[in-house]
C-alpha cells in the first residue's frame, strides 16, 4: 500500500503542488505590476487647477 501510494499518489500531488505555487507567485506578480501601473498613469494624470 505504501508503494502505491509512493508510486502514484504524491507525484502527482507534488505536480499540482508546483503548479499552484507557480500561479500564485504569477498572480501575485501581474497584481503589483497593474498597481504600478496605475500608480505610474495617476501621476502622469495630476493636473494643477482649481480644484
């Protein structure tokens, strides 16, 4: 039972482990680079007026 479950059950679950681990980071890295972003067209935007 141990061979199964060495065999066909953790690589698999080390596989989808990696997976999520890369979209997260992947996520995590297109949400700062939109925040910059729009930080970045913020600034460009300011405008001096009377408001």
């Amino acid at each position: 039972m141990a061979e199964f479950f060495l065999t066909y059950v953790v690589p698999p679950l080390i596989i989808a482990a990696q997976s999520l681990a890369m979209l997260v980071g992947l996520l995590i890295v297109i949400a700062y680079l939109l925040l910059f972003d729009r930080k970045i067209w913020a600034a460009v935007q300011m405008r001096r007026g009377p408001n």
